[in-house]
C-alpha cells in the first residue's frame, strides 16, 4: 500500500497515526478515519495526502505509480466494504470525490457526487435500486457537477437546460421530473459538454476518477484559493488532501434526506442541537439555497414558526441516532462540532465533522460553559478563542433605544450591527471599501468568488440561503454581521436597483443590518458602546491569573483613558503629547511658538500652553489614579503643526501681529525633504530644549497636584523619543531632573518619576548597553523601528507592500505584525544589552504591534514586562498575552 493513501471505513484498520494527522489527510480525511475509528458509520473510503499535491503540482501534473497503485487499492478496499464495482455494468460502485485542507478552506474545489455513473452504469443503478428515476436524477447532477468543477463548462448552461425542460412539461418543482424526463436531460446536458468542449462526456470512470483528482489539486492554485490563503495566513505549501468515499443516498426517496448540523449554536453558543435538513435530497442541496432546508428539532421549528416538519418529528429514529452521535463526538473531541449527515433509507451516515466555527460571542459562551460541565480547563478555554475574534464584540450594537425603520426581515445568520451604502457586486464593495466608505454587499447569494468583497463590507446581505449558506458561514467566520435568506429583497442588476419590503434602494443607498434579529433597516441606525460583561468578563479573569505580562494601553484623552481602563488596561504606555497641541484654541499659540524668530519668542508662546498641558495631565492623572502613565514629550515634525493654506495663514498673521509673507517665509525655511528622518524627536529637545522643559513642568506640576489632592502615588514616566545616542539622553534626562527638582521645591513636595526612552532606531538598539546608564526603561516604539529597519516608510509603503505580501516578501504587513525575523533581532538584543547594564530596568512595547496576538507572543517570548495596545485593542491583548504565556 503507498505511504500517500489511507483507507478508512468499512472495517479498514489504520494504526498509522499520520492518517488521522490534519497535517497529512487534511482535516476532512482525518476526521473522517478519526469517526470510523470510534465505531461511528462513515461510507468506506481512502485519502490521498496533502504530500502529494505539492508532488504533482510540481511535477507538471502528473502522478506516480506509487499514487497509482495507491489509488488502486483503495478502490479494492471500497469495493470489498461495499461489494459494488466501480465501473460495473450490473452492479456498479459510485463515489464522491472531496477536498479537504488541514483546514476548512472555501477556495477549494467543490465535491463531484455520484462519479462513475456513465450510460452503461445507470442502468445498472437503475436496475438495482428499482428507482430508474433516482438513477437518471444522480446521472444529471453527476453530469453537471462534474462538467463545472472539472471540466470548466459553465453550470448555468445546465440549469437553463433544466428550466426550460420544467417549462415545456408544465412542472413547478424539480420533485415532479419523472425518469423519462430526466434520462432526456442527460442527453442535453451531454450535447451541452460535447458544444461547449468538443469532445464527448467521459465515459471512462478511471478517466472520470482522475480527472476529478487532479482537479482537487489543481484548486490549491486557484486564484480564489489563494485570496483565501492570504487572508487568513494560510501557507501556500500546506496542500490539500484529496478524499474518495463510496456514495450515499439521501435522494432515495421520503425514507432518505440530507443535513449539516451544530452541536451547539454557533451564533450564540447556546448548548442546543442546531442544523438544518432536506428529505430526499443530495449534497449541497441544503446549502446551496435552491430548497429551503428545514429544522432539525422541534423546538426550532416551532420557535421560528415554521410548518415543515423538523428531522427529530419526521425521522424520530435517524433523530435519534444523530443525536447520540452529537454527544459522542463533543466527548470524544471536546469542542462543538459541525457535522454533515446523509440518512439512506432510514439509516444514518456521517459524511463529516470538524470543530465548527463560531462567533466570537458564541466561542466565548462555550468556552466558559465546557469549564462549567467539566469537558475542557481553563487553559484550553483561553487557547480557545481566537484574540482577534473578540474585535467583534469590541465594536458598538445599536442603540436600543434608537427608532428603527425596519424595511424587511431575513434570518439573523451572523451576529453585530452595520451600517453602509448597498452595494451590489464584490468588486464594488472592495473598490469603494478602499475609498474608506463603509458598505454593505447586498446579494441573491454569495459563492466562494464573493469573498474579498465580503471581506471588504461592514455587513452582508442576501436573499436567498439559510443560516449554513455560504454567506453565513462565510460572515461568522469573518465576523461580519449577515442577515441570510431575506425573502422579502429582491435585486434588479440591470438597473443596480432592489426592493427591500416594499420600499426601493438604489446602489449608494444608506441601509442598516442587525445581524443578531435579521432586521434591514433604512439610514443609519445610531450605536452604543460596548460592554466587557458575562462569559467575556469571565474569560478575562482566566486570562488574567494565567498571563505574565501586564497590558498597558496607548491613549492621550481622559476618555481613551476610561475606555482602556474599562476594558482592563493597567496604565499608559504611550500618551503622545503633540494631539495635544492640535486642540482648538492652543494650535495659534503652538504655531506662534514654532514660528518665533528666538528663544524669547517661543518662551512666550510655550508659557501660553503650559497652563492647558497641566490640565491635560491633571485629567490624565486623575482618570488612571496612581496606574503608571508613560508621557512621549513631543516627537513630530515641527512643521507639521503649520498652517495651511491662505486662510489659516491670514488668521496667524491677526494674532500674531506678523506679516502673512513674513510667516509664510519662516514656513517655508522649515520644510524638510525627509521629515521622517529630519528635525523631529529628541533632535527637538535638544536644539529648543524650552519646549521640553515646558512639558516636563506640566507634567510635574500635574503629577504632584493630583498626588496631593488624592493622596495616592502618582508616578509619572517620562519618556524620550527617537534617541539615538546616550548622549542625546543624559542631556535631556538631566534636563527633566532640574525641572522636576525645581517643581518639587517650589510646590514642596517631592515625587518619584522615571526617564526613559523609546527604542526606535536601530543604532539605539545596538547601543542599549550605554543608554541604559542613562534610562530606567525602554519602550520599543516599533512602528518607528520598523520603518528605519526595513527603510520602507509606514506612510508610502501602500504602494508596493501588497505585492510584497503576495510574493510571500514579507509573510505579513509588518506594520500589523512585527517582521520578528528582522526588527525582532533588534528588540531581543536591546533587552538584552539593557538588562546587562541595568537589571531590573522596564521594557515594553508601544508600538501598533502592542495589540497583535503574533507580536504580543514574541514580546513574552523576549521576556517583556508589558505591551501597550490603543483602548480597544486591551482585551485582546490581555487574551493573546495569557495564551503566549501559557504556550511558554
Ligand atoms: P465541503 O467541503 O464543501 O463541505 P464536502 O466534501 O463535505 O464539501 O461535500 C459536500 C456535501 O456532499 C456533503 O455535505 C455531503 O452532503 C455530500 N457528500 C460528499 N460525499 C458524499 C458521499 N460519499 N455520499 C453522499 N453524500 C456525499
Ligand atoms: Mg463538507
Ligand atoms: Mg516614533
């Protein structure tokens, strides 16, 4: 038997542990081997590896004996278990052909059903199962599977072919479509290939076999596969597995149905069996939206007022049955999973599980319900959710309060609200999301070549498709809100018009999406905030006792400040100071500061703002009661602070008493080519050192004003930026100990306070040893460190960072993620030149990179003592910093 192919099912015996490796079968075969290992029934079948998609897609195409024979054994294994032949005339065996990833990817090809039927073999499935209907019905749909996933030929061919045949016999619904009226269609749908490509429909099932393989393959290197990969950090060299599995039958008649199933709710985590079914039907059925698919419980049906009966009324024993393996499988795997059944005359196959995705409000449910009923530990509660996932719920709801105008209604398919302008095809979503407008995809239904634009919206509706339709799905995993299934919207592409209700919205139209109750509202719908209450409150609390590194966050507002304090910061990482500078009302005297022709001047001027950064620390300070409150003296450009344009510069002249031209003129001698690299940081302090001892008085004087009147400690740290030398360091760092001496004798009180500096550039994080004599803490200003590092400039590099990203340059945009192969290597040499000098000396990160889980890893991995994150990003920091520790 070939190292590259595992059977399973069917009495196989596998002790091979890499057959039930995701690494190795995909998640799909291994869970299948894994399902039939514990005795569940799973239609005999065999996987080819992942291992061998990368063989053949580089080894032009082709396959070797070894898979060869591989694949000739494991149909003899599939024949044995079900005693059919593939290719037989009289007893023929069929199969379905799946793909399968280590994981769940929708750029994958979709699964061929019923490959081996041919003009020879339905008649043998005819005669055998006494239903020569059921045998041309599999025949057209194997038809026209195969020719779209394999061959290319486009499936709406087919489903014209199928309407018009409907129409000339008078029928409604595909049910009424007799045998007769079936074989028929197999002649049109063979006439339709044989136009379309020149050649004639296989008729060879090896040749039908390979074909579908290769196809499996082939779609690893799609373009949807790899827009897929891309957005969710997949690796191009995983591969997919390939899965052949004998076929079963849910369209054997009223005795045989199809379904998918949670065992838990994956929107809300509500432990309750959730699915949906069809009798007599096959496959994608259920999903694709064509019938709408029906309750799997009673309690569902009737919750959702909804006539057809549910699987556990209909088929209480297949019911039953199915149940019983829900609570085997949650056993066995410890997490809720989402499952794919067909029932065959009665009798029950599983056709898949995984662990099922959810939203980030369900995951947390069922994480701190599974510690509650004993299945699972608090450690694997908090490596359960994903930090990112928690975004989600980080974003404002509708304000219940707020008047909806409620347009139509559709099933509430993935939880949040969205505001946006309709929206109508994917590319528009995306071009006019990168123009920074919010917009809501508006669709029939989405298909795997919608994604980037579902990636692109704020919310996504269709109407068509139940709460396990590709949107939905879709949507959860993104944790974009969707409303599915909206009967009551219809879209009219031709004139970029629908109907929502009774009511028309054009393109551009403003509507509002409730995810959570399926409501489609007119306008904008005014949010709340967010609230860190119930499972999400608890799970922080777990996250807390388990994580070493504290979480500060990166605000400059009395309100940032509450936000982060709210969501669980403990203290500022990064308050800049120039935000303050902007302020209405201040931006005069900081301009006339900047434009003074002396000291003189621009002491003036800096005594005008000194009075407004005192009382902007003193808020600061009161809000974070005695946390530590990291302050940047000002670091930008000067000349970022100017005026602009003619106006602004006519109102400077009014207050200042200069001349228009005669500022203008200063303006521009303060033009720099690079100001990136030009008259900004410390590089300020040193040559109009008045303007940092402006805010180091401001930030004394507020510090001890507010340790007087609340008697708690007040410990303020001041931190220098952009330092390249420890000289730049000592001069400044003495500068703030004279001025805080002077503040403290003047107010008589005395306090403890920290000068430190932030790691920016790379010359400071090889001469870490010599700055932190000067230092008692380092905060990596990554965002800095990154652009001198990799000389690329944070605000060009939308141009041409993309395209590096796609060629696999860098693994991800290192403004998001730290590159820690690079600028890593600098921030693990500066802790560990720092620490040298000065043992117990304060690192941290300040960067955007404070609040991605990947760089927060590496941050505890370096052995930091905090990050800091922007407000919203706390929680997640605080769930990623507990994950990386308990990972350690
Ligand atoms: P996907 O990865 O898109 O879910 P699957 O390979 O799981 O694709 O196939 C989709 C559906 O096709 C399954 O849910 C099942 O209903 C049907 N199917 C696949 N293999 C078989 C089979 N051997 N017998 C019957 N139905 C099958
Ligand atoms: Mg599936
Ligand atoms: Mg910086």
């Amino acid at each position: 038997m070939s190292a590259y192919v595992f059977h399973f099912g069917g009495g196989a015996r596998n002790d091979d542990p890499r057959a039930k490796d995701k690494t190795i079968t995909g998640g799909k075969g291994a869970n299948l081997a894994e399902m039939a290992g514990i005795g569940l029934p799973v239609p005999p079948g065999f996987t080819i590896s992942t291992e061998v998609c990368a063989q053949y897609n580089t080894a032009g195409k082709q396959f070797d004996a070894d898979i060869k024979a591989g694949v000739a054994a494991g149909l003899a294994h599939i024949e044995s278990a079900t005693g059919r032949v593939f290719g037989d005339a009289a007893n023929p065996l069929l199969v379905s052909v799946r793909s399968g990833a280590r994981v769940s990817m929708p750029g994958m090809m979709d699964t061929v059903l019923n490959l081996g039927l041919n003009d020879v073999t339905v008649e043998g499935l005819a005669a055998d199962s006494g239903d020569a209907r059921f045998a041309w019905d599999s025949y057209r749909r194997f038809i026209q599977m195969y020719s779209d996933v394999v061959l290319g030929v486009d499936h709406h061919r087919f489903e014209d072919a199928l309407e018009i045949a409907k129409e000339d016999n008078g029928y409604y619904a595909d049910v009424e479509m007799s045998a007769e009226n079936w074989q028929k269609l197999v002649g049109e749908y063979k006439a339709i290939v044989a136009e379309e490509l020149g050649r004639p429909f296989p008729q060879d099932v090896h040749e039908q076999l390979w074909g579908a393989i290769g196809a499996v393959f082939d779609s690893w290197e799609s373009e949807r596969a790899k827009v897929y990969r891309k957005l969710n950090d997949i690796p191009a060299d995983w591969g997919t597995a390939v899965n052949v599995q004998a076929m079963v039958f849910g369209n054997m008649g009223d005795t045989s149905a199809t379904g998918v199933a949670f065992t838990r709710d994956p929107a809300t985590g509500e432990k309750a069996y959730y699915g949906e079914w069809l009798v007599n039907a096959q496959g994608e059925d259920v999903v694709a939206g064509i019938r709408t698919p029906q309750y799997l419980t009673k309690a569902a049906r009737e919750r959702a007022g909804a006539k057809p009966l549910s699987m556990e009324e209909a088929m209480p024993q297949a019911y039953a049955e199915l149940a019983a393996v829900f609570e085997l499988l949650e056993k066995h795997y410890r997490d809720m999973q989402d499952i794919e059944f067909t029932v065959e005359k009665n009798k029950l196959w599983m056709l898949q599980t995984r662990s099922g995705k959810r939203t980030a409000k369900a995951a947390l449910k069922m994480a701190v319900d599974m510690v509650g009923e004993g299945l699972i530990d608090e450690a694997t509660a908090i490596a359960r959710v994903d930090p990112m996932a928690l975004d989600q719920l980080l974003h404002p709801t509708l304000d219940p309060q707020a008047p909806r105008d409620v347009l139509a209604k559709g099933l509430p398919a993935s939880p949040g609200a969205a505001s946006g302008a309709v929206v109508f095809d994917a590319d528009t979503a995306q071009a006019r999301a990168e123009r920074g407008d919010s917009v809501i995809l508006v669709r029939v239904e989405t298909s795997p070549e919608d994604i980037h634009g579902m990636h692109a919206a704020k919310g996504i509706l269709t109407a068509r498709g139940g709460m396990t339709s590709h949107a939905a799905v879709v949507a959860r995993g993104m944790g974009r809100p969707c409303v599915s299934g909206a009967s009551g919207l219809s879209i009219d592409m031709a004139s970029r018009k629908a109907r929502i209700g009774n009511r028309e919205v054009a393109e551009g139209d403003l509507i509002t999406l409730d995810g959570s109750t399926g409501e489609i509202m007119a306008g904008e719908v005014p949010m709340v905030e967010p609230e860190l209450v119930g499972d999400f409150a608890t799970l922080m609390v777990w996250a807390d006792k388990h994580r070493r590194m504290k979480v500060r966050t990166n605000a400059e507002t009395p309100l940032d400040c509450q936000v982060a304090r709210q969501f669980g910061a403990e203290g500022i990482g990064l308050c800049r100071t120039e935000h303050m500078f902007f302020e209405a009302g201040r931006i005069s005297a900081v301009r006339q500061m900047i434009l003074a022709e002396d000291e003189a001047g621009r002491r003036a001027a800096l005594a005008k703002l000194l009075p407004e950064q005192r009382a902007d620390f003193i808020a600061i300070f009161d809000v974070m009661a005695g946390l530590p409150v990291t302050i940047r003296l000002l670091d930008p450009p000067l000349h970022e602070f100017l005026p602009h344009g003619d106006a602004e510069f006519e109102e400077l002249a009014e207050v200042t008493g200069l001349g228009v031209d005669h500022l203008k003129r200063r303006a521009g001698e303060l033009h720099e080519f690079n100001p990136m690299l030009g008259h900004r940081g410390c590089r300020l302090g040193i040559t109009f050192p008045e303007i940092y001892e402006m805010q180091a008085q401001a930030i004394f004087e507020a510090a001890v004003e507010v340790a007087l009147k609340s008697g708690e400690a007040v410990v303020p740290e001041v931190m220098i930026p952009l330092v390249a030398t420890k000289k730049e360091l000592q001069i400044l760092r003495a500068l703030v100990d004279r001025v805080a001496a002077q503040v403290f004798a003047d107010k008589g009180k005395t306090l403890d306070y920290l000068v430190g500096t932030m790691i920016e550039l790379p010359r400071a994080a090889l001469m870490a040893g010599e700055i932190a004599e000067e230092g008692t803490f380092f905060s990596f200003g990554t965002n800095d460190l990154t652009q001198t590092t990799l000389g690329v400039s944070r605000d060009d590099a939308a141009r041409f960072l993309n395209p590096y990203v796609d060629q696999g340059i860098y693994p991800r945009d290192p403004f998001v993620s730290l590159d820690i192969e690079g600028v890593g290597q600098l921030v693990e040499l500066a802790a560990e030149r720092g620490r040298k000098t000065r043992p117990d000396i304060k690192l941290g990160i300040c960067g955007e990179h404070g609040g991605d889980p990947a760089s927060i890893a590496f941050c505890e991995k370096v052995g930091l003592d905090y990050v800091s994150a922007s407000p919203y990003r706390v929680p997640i920091a605080r769930l990623a910093a507990a994950q990386a520790a308990l990972k350690a």
